[in-house]
C-alpha cells in the first residue's frame, strides 16, 4: 500500500519547499485518500490555525483533514487570542510548538509566516499569504491530473491578476513541467521574483512560462483556463480601479471557444459571478469548478500526512 513520505523540508511556505518528485507524491496520496484507498491515523496530533484573513475552503478544509487523520484542530482566532493583541511572533511561535503539532497560517506578509517557520520547532504551512498560495496549487493540479491523466502537454492559461495564485501556479507549475500562460492586463504581471525562480527551474524549455497581456491569444490551444478575483482581500480601495482596468479579461463563453473543445474552467472561489468569470461558465459542462474546491480537502490531508509522518 501506498504510504505518504516525509518532505524534505519541514515546512511548506512555498511551492518551492517541495521538489517536482514531491509533489507528483502529494497528488497521489490525495488520489488514494479521495478514494478511500488510504486510511492513516495520527491519533492525539493538533493542528493550529491562524487565520489573520476570512476563510471558507482553507479553514474548513483543514480542519476536516485533520479530523480524518484522527487529529484535531484549534482556531487560534486573532480576535480573541493574545496574537491580536501584538505578541511577538517569536512569542507566539515558540509557545504554540509547545502545544501543537503544525500550523497553518494565513496572513499578509510572506515574512510574518516566514517568521512563524524561524521559531517554530513544529511545521508551519501557508495556508495563503499575499506572496503565495502553495495549497490552493496542489488542489488545481490534482485537478487538472484527473482531467487529463497526464500533465505532459497541458497547457494552463490564467486569466486575471497576477496575484498570489498565479504566483503559485507558476511555481508549481514549473516543478512539473507544465505550460503556464499568465494573461493580465499590463502592469500586474505575476512578481518578477517568481517568474526569475521558475525560468530556473523549468529545464527542458524555458518557453513553457509565457506572461501575456492579451487573454484572445493566450486562451488558443489552452486546455485549462483558470481566473481569481480581481482585486484581493486587502485590495478593497483598488476594487473601482481594477475593474475598469480588467475589462476584457473576463471568462465567459466567447473565451472559452477560443479554447480546446475539451478545456476545462477552473477558480479558486469565492467568485464575483458575471465579473472575472459568467455565470454561464461556473455552471458549464466545462466547469471543474467545484470538484477543485473538494480536492483542496484531499490535497491537504495528503500534506498534513506527509509533514506528521
């Protein structure tokens, strides 16, 4: 039977703390996990939450992981714990390695999780920051997995923002040798820290990482087209301005033809029907919308696995 395998790295605030081996081994054990082909107990092991952003998937997604591994959580709350008071994150850190068995941490700045992992002797995971979001990209790649049974000539065209998911896309991405076109109106491209690490990483063709300004060209010969929100959490004063500036760059019926006759939709939810994607799409035969959203349970568990084992 197969059995989840430790990461090397003890913590997973990045797409790129795992290798390309690593993560094809993270989709299989979600598979197996999904269905019911795995069953692993990790009695007695808590997992912390803290959760400086709202949440619907990640934090109802972990806690149910968790409590399938035989764990359980705690929501370490901001607003009701010291940590809203402004404890020191070395404080927090060290104390919480006393009680838990990892943490998931979603919060702002990339270097706060980054200081969580410096003085945490447990994991700690990010469970999104505005750098990154290495969970949200484990689910979507099982899910595209399951599609097309083989990542080899998949080709992933994002839509929208070059945000934290399309961050993390192109990362994981990159470890798998996957495609990716980022298509975004001119002057939100992805970080270009990001894209310098994964024309490092991509070995057989650099070519396969294509920053777009024109979501017509991008979405031809795609086999997946994926969209976020266009203004994120935190970005509520930039809303007007974006929406005026991203016209065009919505998924509706007419993108989606431009498509492959067999491309699926993707989006990481929550959506603004009508805005960055039509109502018409989310409820297509296309769409693998909701099935992404369960695989982010099954992704996380295989995670969790992996990091207690």
């Amino acid at each position: 039977m197969l059995k989840p395998n430790k990461l090397v790295s003890k913590n997973f605030l990045s797409s790129l703390d795992t290798s390309s081996e690593e993560v094809y081994h993270l989709l299989e054990i979600a598979k197996n996990f999904k269905n019911k082909d795995l069953d692993i107990k990790f009695k007695d092991k808590v997992l912390g939450l803290i959760f400086d952003k709202s949440s619907t998937r990640t934090r109802v997604s972990f806690q149910v992981a968790m409590s399938r591994l035989g764990g359980t959580s705690i929501d370490l709350n901001p607003t009701t714990s010291q940590i809203g008071r402004g404890e020191p994150i070395k404080d927090t850190a060290r104390v919480l390695s006393k009680y838990c068995d990892l943490l998931a941490i979603r919060t702002f700045n990339q270097s706060d999780l980054e200081e969580y992992a410096k003085w945490s002797s447990i994991p700690v995971i990010n469970a999104l920051t505005d750098f990154e979001h290495p969970c949200q990209a484990l689910a979507d790649f099982m899910t595209i997995k399951e599609e097309f049974t083989n990542l080899e000539n998949v080709v992933l065209t994002y839509i929208g923002d070059g945000n934290n998911v399309a961050n993390s896309l192109i990362l994981c991405g990159a470890l798998l040798e996957v495609e990716v076109r980022i298509a975004c109106p001119l002057g939100f491209e992805p970080n270009p820290l990001i894209i310098e690490k994964a024309n490092k990483i991509y070995k057989k063709n650099k070519n396969l990482l294509k920053i777009i300004n024109d979501p017509l060209s991008a979405v031809i010969g795609a086999n997946v087209l994926y969209t976020d929100v266009w203004s994120s959490m935190g970005e509520e004063s930039k809303k007007e301005e974006k929406d005026v500036l991203f016209r065009g760059f919505t998924i509706d019926n007419d993108l989606l033809r431009k498509a492959n006759e067999d491309a699926i939709v993707l989006h990481c939810l929550p959506a603004y029907r009508n805005k960055e994607i039509t109502d018409e799409v989310i409820e297509s035969k296309n769409s693998r919308i909701f099935e992404q959203a369960e695989n982010r349970l099954h992704a996380q568990q295989a995670l969790l696995s992996c990091l207690l084992c």
